[in-house]
C-alpha cells in the first residue's frame, strides 16, 4: 500500500487562518473589504504594473480583458491550440471565433508560425488586420504563457502593434515568471501586453481558491474593468447601471487566503526550482525520457512539470506510463486536449497545427505540489526505472 502523491495541490503554511479570521471576526466576507484592495496592491507591486484588478477566476479575467481589448462579435482572435481551455472560450463568450496556432519547443504559441500567418494570410486595411479566409477582423492575441514558461514575444510585439492587433497575455499559468533577456527583460510575465490575466485557482503556485486577476498599466482599462466586473453600477446607492456588467469580484475571504500566499511565493518558487532539478537529474538519465526544458530567455515558474516520453526507446506509451502510475498512488495527466479538435471549435480555422498534436500525444504531467517531498520525488523516479 502506497501514501497517494497528488498531481498539484495547494500549501497552506503562512497565514491563511489568521487572516480568514479576522475577516469572519469583523464580517467583511463578500466582495468589499480591505484583503481585496490590499490582494490587488500587491500583485500590482510584485508585477510591476500600475493596476491589477481582481476577479471571481481566471477565465473571467480573460474574458473582460479581450472585452477591454476590443473584441466584438464576429471578430477573429490568434490563440494556441494547446492550452487549458479558458482562453478559448473566453473569445467564444464576446461570439467571436478562434485562430488556432500551432506550439513551439516550450508547449506556448509557435512565434514564427504565427508571424508567418499573419503575413501571408492576413491583409492590413483601414486601420485593420483581416483574415483573407474567413473575412474576419483580426482584433487579438492570446499568448499562454503554458506550464509557467515564457512566451517569447519580443519579435511578435512589433508586428502586432503595426497590425492594430491587441496583445492580451493568459499569464494564468505563470505568477512569478519573469524574463530576463531582450528589450522586455525585467518584465513579469502579463504586463508585457496591453493586458494580461493571472489565475489563482487552487493548483496554482499561489492560490485564492478561486480568483484572477487583470494587469494592466492603462488608466482607463483599469477603470473600466473595475466597473464592469461590479455590474457597472454607476450609482452604489440607488444601484442605477449604464451598461451590461457582470458579477465578477473577487471576495474578502479569498483575497484574504492570497495575501497570505503571496507572503510565501518567492520560497515557493526556490522549491518549484529545487524540485525541478531534483526531477531532471534522475529523469534524463532514464533512456526515452526527458523532463522538457524552459526557455532561458526568463527566469520561469516552473509550475507544471512536463515529462517527455520516446516510446520507441522506453518502450511504453503516455497511456501505459499513466496506468503503471496510477497502480503505484501517483497522480498524473496528461496534456489538455487540443482545442481545434474539442466539439465547439472542430470549425474554427487551425494553420499548419503539428507540433502541438506531438507533444500532446508524448507528454505527461507529474507531481508538481510545492509540498512535495524529496523522497516522493525519488519513489516517482525510482517508478520510472522500474516500469
């Protein structure tokens, strides 16, 4: 009989109860109290940005961010295949249509693919980019920043500003990924765009429970998502309301639990880096397996650990791989199916998609808790040995 080892669960070890206390002490649970605007200081501080704005979830995030960005219905807008699907359908909820992108080495958007769609299948008219296939307005990109590594979007951001096309980051993966290289060197992943998002969703390296958050250095898009994420109510007491908005604020209590988080991230990011080596020093000495490689253009979270398997030389596949662990109390998954193949986007338009299905198919995510024991990491290796 084996203790379970979790994929990827959250820590509690700062001051989580100490602050949730105080909270339920002096009743400010819901979405006004001091932890939501102290949580949205923080973030802004540790970012780098000048407003951070906080939100229910990621994808509610992701969803006023392209909102903010210009995105109407009928629109197009670049994102990768391979990615958690919140992005996607965050275009899909404004009724526009998503332009699946193929993957690079690091599991994010192919840069050079999709420079090279947007020259030679886009014409720039108007003050517009448009898509010659469909006919529609090209208003967006979403670079994932996927697993925590950095998207290498120094080449892509001329091009899209040339274009008239808004750079909105899913920086949900990678809350303490910075680069270090190029002319955005310094930069937190999210606050290179015109707007990015983070998630603290309860597999994060930090975590609310729930919960994201806007970035951004512009004056209006801060306000105007504030409001928006509060119903757009222009009077708060006569509840009078000049737009559609929506119930998207982060609460008290949450906020609360991410202030305490954010207390401890900087040493929970030295033991996502510490683990991480552990794993790759035992991993890739096994014939047929590699733990993939982060870009060395940014210092990288390293939230989610990618094994990379070669069947023909280990001689098993990801499915077999995930039953031998799953038989030994090891909780792994694979990579997100690929969105151009899921039901509600089979007809959505995909250029040149290859990578992206490979590393779908020879990819398996391990155990990547920041709690995660030295010697859990070893029985992990030692299973892979043993097979």
């Amino acid at each position: 009989m084996f203790d379970f080892i979790p994929l990827s669960v959250p820590s509690i070890q700062g001051n989580e109860w100490k602050y949730v206390k105080e909270c339920l002490d002096k009743e400010w649970v819901s979405s006004a109290g001091s932890y939501v605007d102290e949580f949205e200081r923080r973030i802004a501080d540790f970012t780098g940005v000048r407003y951070a704005i906080a939100c229910v979830n990621g994808t509610a995030a992701l969803h006023v961010a392209l909102k903010l960005a210009g995105v109407r219905s009928g629109d197009a807008v670049i994102v990768p295949t391979l990615t958690f699907i919140a992005p996607v359908n965050a275009i899909r909820y404004l009724n526009a249509d998503p332009v699946f992108m193929d993957s690079d080495d690091f599991y994010n958007i192919d840069i050079e693919k999709t420079l090279e769609f947007i020259r030679s299948q886009t014409v720039y008219k108007n003050g517009a980019t448009f898509h010659t296939t469909t006919g529609k307005k090209v208003s967006a990109i979403v670079p994932v920043h996927v697993f925590g590594n950095a998207v290498d979007l120094d080449s892509l951001l001329d091009v899209c500003k040339e274009r008239n096309i808004v750079v909105v980051e899913d920086a949900t993966e990678s809350m303490g990924t910075i680069y270090k290289m190029g002319r955005v060197a310094g930069k937190h992943a999210g606050t290179i765009g015109k707007l990015g998002c983070l998630s603290f969703n309860g597999n994060k390296i930090i975590t609310t429970g729930g919960g994201g958050m806007i970035l951004t250095d512009d004056t209006d898009y801060a306000e105007k998502a504030k409001y928006i994420t509060t119903q757009a109510k222009n009077d708060n007491i006569r509840y009078v309301h000049n737009e559609i908005g929506y119930n998207f604020r982060l609460t008290n209590v949450q906020a609360a639990i991410g202030v305490a988080q954010l207390e401890n991230l900087n040493r929970y990011l030295g033991i996502k880096k510490k683990n991480y080596l552990q794993y790759k020093q035992g991993i890739d000495r096994i014939p047929g397996l590699h733990l993939a490689d982060t870009p060395d253009y940014a210092e990288n979270n390293l939230w989610m650990y990618a094994l990379q398997i070669n069947k023909a030389v280990y001689g098993i596949d990801r499915e077999q791989l995930m039953r031998l662990f799953d038989q030994q109390e090891i909780q792994t998954r694979p990579v997100w199916h690929l969105n151009h193949r899921q039901k509600p986007y089979r007809d959505c338009y995909g250029y040149q998609i290859k990578k992206a299905a490979f590393l779908h198919e020879t990819t398996l995510n391990i155990p990547c808790s920041t709690g995660l024991k030295s010697e859990e990491i070893e029985r992990i290796i030692s299973c892979l040995e043993k097979r």
